[in-house]
C-alpha cells in the first residue's frame, strides 16, 4: 500500500489504471486462425457443412478455439476480458490457463512480445490482463483457449481509451499454413495458449497458421482433407498424425489423404511431420516399437508418393523435434512448453 | 489390439508386465532433501520445533514436498504408485501433475533419465509409471509434489520383481545445496515435480538440494534462517526470497537473516538471486519499478556484507536468469518448464 502512494506522486499516467473499465464484443475484431468463417458460431474450428458429415468427437473437438486470435488496436493503459468457455475443460497433466484462459501479445516493430495471460476461474471469467501501461497505442494479438470453446468474448479498456480495428495487417493471412494432427498439434499441453506450436509459428513468420489438431482424433479423416483443399491460398500443408492412427491406417488412408488436397492442390509443399520418439519410451518398449513402426510405414508412405511423381512432398524425421534430453513433456508424450519452443524452432529451421 | 499380440510373440520379457502388481511402502527407502529429519511426519520439509514458533502459513507450506524424492533399486518391468496427498491442491496456473503428483527417473550411469511422471486422478492415488520395460535393475529417484503434502507412499513392481535399497549413493548427500526462497523456487509452476529447478539442479549435480521455497512466503523469517544454519554439512546457500519482500524488508532483514547463518558457517558460500525483471513488467511500469528497486536494494545490502568482512559472498543479476524473449512464464511471473531450464543452466554455470 504504501509503495502504491509513493507510485502515485510521480507516474501521472497510471491515473487510468483506476478508472472504470469500458467492455466491447470482439465479435467486431478480425479473427485469425479460421480454416473457413462459415462455421456454427464465430469462435470455432470446423465449417457447419461438417456437422452431420464428421465423426462426432472430431466436430466437437473443432469447437475448440486452438489456433485462434482475435487482432485490436488499443492505447489503454490495462487490458481486460470477459470470456465464456464452453465446456469448462480440466485436465491434469495441462494448466487450465493453456486449456481454457486467454494470452495477450503486443507489436513491437518487429515481434510479437508477451503481454500476460489470462487466468480462467470457471466457465464464466472476468480478469485484468496487464496494468499500469505507458497509454501508447498498440497492436494487440488475444490467442484464444486451446482445449476448450469460447461462448463470448468482450475486450476491456480503460473508459476514456480507444479499442479499435488493427492498423497492421500483421500476422500475414494471405498465405497461411495449415497443420492438421493430434493433441500435441492441438496445444497439448502448453502452459498457456500462445505457447502451442502453431501459435509460436504465427509469432515468429507473423504469418496465419491455421490449427486443425484434434486431441485423439488426427485420424486421416477424408473429411479434413476436403476442408483443408479448399484453401487454395495455403502456402504449406504440415501432418503430423502419426500418433493417433495404426500401420493399418497409414498404409490404408494416407494416400487417399494426400489425393484429396492434391486434386485442387497440385503444388502446394506438404510436410510429413514424424511422430517423436516419445521420451517415456526409452523404457517402455512396446510404445518404442510402435512408434518406430508407424514412423517406418509413414516414410514409405511418403517414398511411394514422391516415386509416383507427387512434387514439393517434404518430410521432417524425429529426430530432434523435442531434444534429446527426455526433458519436454508433462507425461511422457505432450509436450511442455519446452518441447513446443524446441518443435518450433526445428519448424522454422525447415 | 492386434498390434499386442504381435508383440507377445516375440518379446517374451513382457510377460510379467500383466501380473500381479506388489506394493511397498516407501517408509522403508532414503528420502533425500530434507533439511532435518526431525519433521512431524516423514514426508514434509520443517522440523517439529518450528511448529509454534514459526508463522502459520510457513508452516503449512513446510508440508508440501518440494524438493523431496525417494530413491530405490528394482529390476520390475513396471513401476506403480500409490500415494495420498494432503490438500488435493488445485490452481488454476499450475498442472495438477506438478502440485500433486509424482516423477520418475532412473541413473543411466551418467545421468538421471526421465522415465515418466504419475499423473494425479484426487486426493488418493493409483498409478502405473511406466510399463514393459526389460526388467533389469536400475536405480530410481522418485520426485514427490511440489504443493501439496504426502499422506502415504507405496511403490508398485511386479508380484515376482525385487525392490531393494540403491547400490549407489547418488545423488550425494555429503555436501547438499540449500536454496530459500519464494514461489518459484517451491516450483511454481513445473509441469511435473521433475522440472522444478531444485529438483534438476538436483539430477544435473547429482547432489542432494533441498528446497526451502515457500509460495508467497519466503520474507526472510529467521527461524528460517535458524534452521538453515544448523546444516554445517552444506555446501552453498542460495537466497532468492525478493519477489516475496518489499524494499524496507530487504533493509531491515537482510543483514540478520544472513548473520544467522553465519554465525554457525563462516564459511559457506552464499548466492544472492536478485528477482528476474518479470516478463509482464515490460509493459506494466510499476511491477517493473517495484522488482528494479528491490534488486537494487537487495544489492546494496549484499554490498554492505562484503564490506563488513563476509567472506564467500556471491551475486546472481536477474540478466539472462530465463532468457529475454518474455516466453518463460505462465502468468508474466511463475516460471514454466523452458523458464526453470534455463535458470537451472545459469546456475549450473556458477
């Protein structure tokens, strides 16, 4: 208390701080991260033309927001939000700010820098983001829950502050990245939402990458694929499903998979992603050899694309995706926060 | 389904991972990183005669087992647990895996491997670690919670499997690392007890630390320091308690807490943390001034040390403590898996 009086003498700017705080919908905000906007509601995954058309657990787990981002423009000096989730998720090997909280970047000239995270109570939330900013105008990126949906979102700003749309058309969407996979492409299990790999991507190209990880259900749904067609503009196809499917399946549907985008999508670059050797499995051997089978069967999956004159096919071994200290993940299999920065710069590396 | 009879066929050495699991209670194996071991119940870190004489909220904290880790010697083919915490501690910025629940590694002759953590379901647990490994002895160390207190612990190895003491010594308990401090150094918030940077200091020296980290409650209490003192054994004290004080704290308690400590080891090197310069303060102007001048009185005060005679008197700046790139934390302070890394690196280099 008496450091706050003793602020208070000289830092006029932090007046604001105290003042009361105006909410707006972020409806009215761009949204980045969307495969297609003609979805259900605004903050979901999958177009609605899927709903009956998908395996149930997949169009649910589309309703997860991973991947997405709300853009605004603001010179308040705190940022707040309101936010409804919709299943209220909790998991015991993930954060309940990675599942269900929000995280907030900032422009600064050349990256997106860490503002704080949002840290959800229950379903319904209301929390002050950041305080006590210099009340610059400023480029906002809100990366919205991984493992859970969003009902509602308001953004907070001081009464007298302006909240506008973005200046910059920062990250780029003309050109986005798709990654379809699993619950580690979903965010599993990230400390808060920006620390995904997709997300740490979008920072680091400044570029849309578009989430399509479904946690258990990356299974090379033909359905997925056709969505994924659609965008013509994709600039790189990345799968990484090897975890959620068997041998069976990866001789049986990968070629199908890769048929399905190639149709309307000559030339797009495809990554195969291989599943990483996962740390818990220098003990356990059953897990090690399925693995390394899966990751056998996926490569002469990818051989037999190239051979059949498949261009821009690429392919990124395990090795390295995570280190090699055994250290990057929570339970043996999703990653930390440690293993999605590894992943990441092994991505960026490509 | 198919894919494990496969294997049956021709790894024979699974076999025992289907039969009878046999528990045994770990009452019976060392326990490292306590400071004394005249602790109410086995499993907690402050000795009995603190109880009325040190705050409440330190005492309660003193239950939870940061820093705590068993170490045994089996040759099962699986590895289970059962255990009782004693909060059932949930928070919202923190996997319930690193409050309450349990990790597991094995020396692989020059290291400590990660061989899996025990996810937590409540208050009383049930769990396979790990499973179909070749069943060799190996040597484990088991981290207990980092928030929350442990009930019971029993370990599970297959019916017909040894469980033993270890063979060796490690990590060495001759000479041990005593680090005080706040939060952060209890391990908020690790994704698994693993990953605190005690515990990896503990596995990358192979040296016993223990851990007096009390979440919002390292403010230099003397009977802290008191007990710290009647470890002549150790071999450095490291100081991080800053974010948990404030600047007149700092002034007037900073030269008794270490007197204390003194006057029974003149000797002992004594590494002062200043707080890291938290990643949300680059845009939240008071937390930044508030760390700013409580480092800079913290290093007054360490000065004031040197220059009185104290001898083996060091100091870490918050400079690199977790990186620059702001991605190390959570929630703008607690640090995550790739925070509590990189500050274990920076410590392992002094």
């Amino acid at each position: 208390m008496k450091e706050w009086i003793i602020f208070l003498g000289y830092i006029s700017w932090i007046i604001p701080t105290y003042s009361q705080i105006r909410y707006v919908n972020a409806n009215q905000f761009p949204l980045i991260g969307k495969i297609s906007d003609k979805t259900e509601t605004r903050y979901e995954r999958l177009p609605a033309t899927l709903k009956d058309r998908c395996r149930p657990p997949l169009w649910k787990l589309g309703k997860n927001t991973s991947g997405l981002a709300i853009r605004f423009c603001s010179n308040s000096s705190t940022i707040s939000a309101k936010w409804e989730v919709l299943n209220n998720t909790h998991m015991d090997h993930m954060t309940d700010v990675g599942c269900k909280g929000l995280d907030l970047y900032a422009w600064e000239g050349d990256h997106w820098q860490f503002v704080n995270s949002a840290r959800p109570t229950g379903k319904v939330n209301e929390k002050q983001i950041i305080m006590n900013m210099a009340p610059e105008e400023r480029e906002y990126l809100l990366f919205l829950p991984l493992y859970d949906g969003v009902v509602s979102l308001s953004i907070g700003v001081d009464s007298l502050a302006t909240i506008k749309q973005p200046n910059l058309t920062y990250p780029k969407t003309d050109s986005p990245i798709i990654i379809y996979g699993t619950s580690i492409t979903q965010g599993g299990c990230a400390a808060r939402p920006g620390m995904s790999f997709s997300n740490i991507l979008t920072r680091r190209l400044n570029q849309e990458v578009i989430n399509l990880g479904f946690s258990g259900n990356g299974k090379l749904d033909y359905e997925i694929a056709g969505t994924m067609a659609k965008r013509h503009d994709a600039a790189l196809f990345i799968l990484d499903f090897i975890p959620n499917v068997n041998e069976e399946q990866i001789k049986e549907k990968t070629a199908t998979f890769v048929s399905i985008l190639r149709k309307e999508n000559p030339n797009t670059p495809i990554l195969f992603v291989e599943s990483v050797i996962f740390p818990h499995s220098l003990y356990d051997k059953i897990a090690f050899d399925i693995v390394t089978k899966k990751n056998k069967a996926l490569k002469q999956e990818v051989e037999k694309l190239k051979q059949s004159g498949n261009k821009n096919i690429y392919y990124l071994s395990s090795v390295n995706i995570i280190g090699n200290d055994g250290e990057a993940t929570v339970d043996g299999i999703h990653f930390t926060d440690l293993g999605f920065v590894r992943m990441a710069e092994i991505l960026q590396e490509r």
